[in-house]
C-alpha cells in the first residue's frame, strides 16, 4: 500500500504533516504534479511544490 505524505505550514507559522494513504486520493494529488515531479516523487525523492513538500512511501 502508498502513503503519500504532505508537509506544510500554517499561516500560525506550524508545520502540519498529512497521512495519504487511500489510492484514488493519491491518484488525485498526483495529476497537480508536473511529468517531472511524477518521476521523482514515484521514486522516493521529496518534491517541493510552492510551500509544500510531497513525499511517496511504496511497501
């Protein structure tokens, strides 16, 4: 199973981290990035996207 991890801060100045790990949400999150950072994150690599970081976790 994936686990598609988000980190981000809140306008607080927090930092807050989101737990993905049903499928057709992935599938989702995944048509934001570009051909490039499909690549990277199905990797493993943490990708950047504005203030986000977006990591991909296989079994």
């Amino acid at each position: 199973m994936s686990l598609l991890i988000r980190k981000y801060k809140l306008a607080s100045g927090l930092q807050q981290e989101e737990r993905i790990d049903d499928p057709d949400r992935i599938a989702r999150y995944m048509k934001l990035f570009d051909r490039e950072d499909v690549k990277k994150i199905q990797t493993g690599q943490k990708v950047k996207i504005e203030k986000d970081e977006w990591q991909l976790l296989e079994d």
